[in-house]
C-alpha cells in the first residue's frame, strides 16, 4: 500500500475572535482550514511510523491542539484517498455520496482506522459507504419528529421535565449513523445570541423543566468561553436543577477536553455529559485521560452506544466495550436502536440483535457493564426500554421465571393486601373518645 508521508510547515497559528453577546470569544468554532494547509509532501525515505503511520511528523505541541485537529479534518474524498487505499471507482462513488452526506474526520480518529481493512469497525464509522445512497430512499429524514416538538428555534420540548438545546450543527466528525444527518447540507451554523436568549426566555417561563440537555452538532465545538456564556445563564433559572451535555468529543477528538474547558463546567454542577463510545478500540488512552478530567471536575461521565451492523453488533463487542467503559469510569448507560435515519440503513440491525446482546451480557458480567436497550420511537413516542423475557408463566400468586442459565424457577409472588381492621378492643364505642384507653392513660383527660 503506498502510504501519504507528510511535513508540517511551521507557521504561528493565529486565533480570530468574534463577539458573542458583545463578549470577546476564541473562534467559534475553529477556522475550518485544509490539511493541505499545515503540511507539505515529505520524501518517502521518512514515511511517517507512527500514529498509524499518516502523522508521525507532526510534533505533538499540534497534534494535542484540538484547534489544530478540527481545522486539519478531512474533509474530501481526495484527501481521504491519501490515508485509506480507494480505486478511482471507488473515489468516483463516495464523491456522489459526499454531494448528499458530506464528509469530515479528524486527524485523530483517522489514526485509529486500520486502513488495510475495509471492514474495519471505526473506518465504518467515519468513511462514507456507496449504501448511503443506495439504500437512501429507505427511512426517515426526521424519524423521531424533533420538528413537531420544536417550541422555538433549537429548542425541543417532548418530556414534561427536560428540554434539548440544539445549539449548533457542526461536529468535529460526521458519523455515518447521525440521527441528524439531514442538517448535514444545510452548511454549518451556530445559534445566535438572540436565538439563545429566547430558548432560555421560554426555560424561564416553564417551571416544570428541571434537567437541561446542550446538544447539537456537537455543542463542544463552541468555544468555552461561549459555552460558559450560555450554561451560566441557564444556572440562572432557578428551577433547572441538572445540565446534561451530549458530545462525542471524548471519542474523536478527546484533545478538547482540557483543563481550560474541565474548570469551566466544575463551577456550574452538577453538569452530567453523556458520550458515545461504540467500540472498544475508540477506548485509547487519550480518549481515558479526557475522561478521567472530566471526572475530577466533578462531571460524571455515561456512555450513549448506538447498536451498529458490523460494528458492534455482537455480544463479545458490546461485553469488550462495556468492560473497557468501567475501567475507565465510564457508565455504560444507554445501547441504542439505530434509528431509521435516511443513509443509515445499511448500519440498522434487527432489534432481536439488541435483544440476544443483553440476554447474552446478563449474568455473564456485572449489571454495572450491561446498558439499557432502548428505542427511541418515531413519531415523537419517545424512548422505549426492551429487555429478553424472562417472564415463563404467570397466575395470580405465582411467576414462573428462567434465569441466564435457562433453568426453571417457581417464585412466589405477593397479593395485594387489604388493609388490616384495627382489633376490637382498640375501637372506640360511638360517643365516647376515651373508652378504649388504658386507666394510667385517661388519669389526666380532662
């Protein structure tokens, strides 16, 4: 395979700023630059040998600089072709495919793609696949009908106590199973101050919601000082309790988790961040030390899976990933259905896969390791847990259960009681208060 061997040019890197909410901000998000850009062709005596191989020449002042790895995404097919081997057919396919679905990795994850292996689990992930047109016509642009529960631009109500903050679309990866793939063509966009303020207006007003989800795109390409903005105003609101973030940052670009970011949220708890880890190989230990700041800040970390064909699909995938969650402290919370998304069939398994997976975890690991599995229902129903029957027999006082090892169990289950009549001698006879009481205790009525 002829491998891309690349030089970095080193220039100053210079940060424009922008006004948010006449606030001085870092780039919001960062400049969106070509690869091309930072890096010139290198003889090919000096192939790169690490990181895969594509990066070995980048210092790691750079390639720890989450600016850097978000401006230096690949982003074109041509780039692409560089680092994986693609025929001209194959480029000529994926071109078609990116009009629609475009395509943005970053350096990082790029790096832990086997590019010899056209099956690899993380590669399925990030790389555009001909089936996303194909198959395309196939499912839903917005199957969980976001749109029909969207109280004011960026803000979804759907559950009673809990509203979502879509305060962005951009992301530092396009992952092939976005639930959100159709904002893809609509160009990358951030929520202005006006439309923040009337999100948190109509919060204010709603005094049932308690818990707060910043979502997006993906919220952390935001700056801090941004994101700072926006989730102390939310602290304002005196009847939000909880402020949960969803990101996949930890996973494909764990370098934005910094000390910067990690003492911003610790002043703001409790703030929860949900991540999305759907393969043990995406456990590295850049993506653990992200985690583990997050922890020390006081940030509790869960994990968010989506259930994907040829990826993790398989009881000893997901018991490997859940495993190697817990020793990174990470909660493996939710496995999730992948939902029909337009371009995503070809990832969708049946859901009796989901089901065998944790039928196959249960008494085979700790409960700490086994997710819920979960649909998150078209049509706005909202999420659905689903866990394999265990449930035999049932009459009015018995259940007759199976356990992991199919064997056969007779439990006993309680009626419901009435409630207990007092003993007679207890009662008071009609017209008198103290008839019932003990001499000593009616000395003094009176």
């Amino acid at each position: 395979m002829k491998t891309a061997s690349v030089k970095l040019k080193r220039q100053p890197m210079h940060e424009s700023e922008e006004s948010c909410s006449n606030n001085n901000s870092e780039e919001d998000p960062p400049g969106k630059r070509s690869i091309s850009d930072d890096l010139e062709e290198e003889p090919p005596s000096k192939i790169a040998t690490t990181r895969y191989r594509f990066f070995g020449d980048i210092p790691d002042s750079l390639w720890n600089d989450w600016k850097w790895q978000f401006r230096n995404r690949i982003t074109r097919v041509e780039q692409l072709a560089q680092f994986i081997p693609l025929s001209t057919e194959e480029q000529a396919q994926l071109k078609l495919v990116t009009m629609r679905y475009p395509l943005a990795v970053t350096p990082y994850y790029l790096s832990l793609i086997n590019p010899d292996d056209p099956d690899d689990p993380i590669r399925k992930q990030a790389i555009p696949s001909p089936m996303e047109m194909t198959m395309g016509s196939v499912g839903l642009e917005d199957p969980l009908d976001e749109k029909r529960d969207t109280v004011v631009p960026g803000l979804v109500h759907r559950y009673p106590d809990r509203v979502l903050l879509v305060l962005t679309d951009i992301c530092p990866m396009l992952c092939r199973h976005c639930t959100r793939k159709r904002e893809w063509r609509n160009g990358g966009w951030v929520r202005s101050p006006a439309e923040i303020t009337a999100m948190l207006d109509y919060i204010s007003q709603h005094k049932a919601i308690r818990d707060i989800i910043i979502s997006g795109g993906d919220p952390l390409t935001l700056s801090t000082r941004h994101l700072e903005y926006i989730i102390s105003r939310i602290r304002k609101i005196k009847h939000v309790e909880i402020i949960r973030i969803g990101t996949r940052f930890p996973v494909v670009l764990p370098q934005r988790i910094d000390n910067e970011l990690c003492s911003m949220l610790a002043k703001y708890g409790p703030i929860w961040l949900n991540t999305h880890f759907n393969h043990v190989r995406e456990i590295t230990p850049e993506a653990a030390a992200a985690c583990g700041r997050l922890l020390r800040s006081g940030v509790p970390v869960n994990n968010q899976s989506v259930l994907l064909r040829g990826i993790n699909d398989s009881v000893e995938a997901q018991t490997k990933l859940c495993h190697g969650l817990l020793k990174i402290k990470v909660r493996p919370y939710y496995l999730f259905q992948c939902d029909e998304v337009q371009g995503t069939e070809h990832l969708r398994t049946p859901v009796e896969a989901g089901i065998k997976i944790i039928e196959g975890m249960r008494g085979h690991t700790s409960g700490l390791a086994i997710p819920t599995f979960v649909i998150d229902l078209p049509q706005g129903g909202g999420k659905v847990p689903l866990q394999p029957n265990y449930i035999l027999a049932q009459t009015e006082g018995e259940l007759v259960l199976r356990n992991y090892e199919e064997r056969v169990f007779h439990y006993r289950n309680p009626t419901t009681l009435a409630r207990p009549e007092p003993p007679a001698e207890v009662l008071c006879p009609a017209g008198s208060a103290t008839a019932s009481l003990p001499q000593e205790a009616t000395a003094n009525v009176g």
